[in-house]
C-alpha cells in the first residue's frame, strides 16, 4: 500500500510525474516493481508532449523486468533436474 498510498497524495503536485518518471527510471534504484508503477504514474499524469519518450523508457523498464525465454528455460529445466543454480 505504501507506495499507491503516496501516489494518489502526490497527484496534486503539479510536476508530480516529472519526479515519478526520475525515480522510474533511477537505474540505481533497485526495486523494479515500484519503478514500472512510478512510470505508470508518470505516464498517467504526464503533458501529452512527455508521452512519447516516457512510453519508450517504460518499455525498457519492462524489458528489464521480464525474464528472458532463455532465463525461463533454464530455471525449469533446473527444477527438473533437481539442480539449484
């Protein structure tokens, strides 16, 4: 709840997405999923001008969530085989 609850406070701050796409998009920030909701955030409360680019580092920011078809395979077939890797 912690970081909705911040959000829905943060709405009325007028450059509230500019801050949100920052902290989205902090490579140094380690937590993934809160960063894909402070682009959705960002995305959702954006000038239409900011769409375009923050979509682009949106879809990055998922890339770098979703695992990878080969990542994917590995972990089951590791299951299978009763290796931890």
């Amino acid at each position: 709840m912690g970081i909705i609850f911040f959000l829905a406070n943060f709405a009325g701050y007028p450059k509230s997405w500019d801050v949100c796409s920052q902290l989205g998009q902090s490579e140094g920030y380690q937590d993934l999923a809160t960063r894909q909701e402070l682009m959705a955030f960002a995305l959702t409360h954006c000038p239409p001008s900011s769409i375009e680019l923050l979509l682009a580092a949106s879809s990055s920011l998922q890339t770098e969530v979703s695992p990878s078809i080969k990542e994917i395979l590995t972990c089951m077939t590791s299951m299978l085989l009763g290796v931890c890797i």
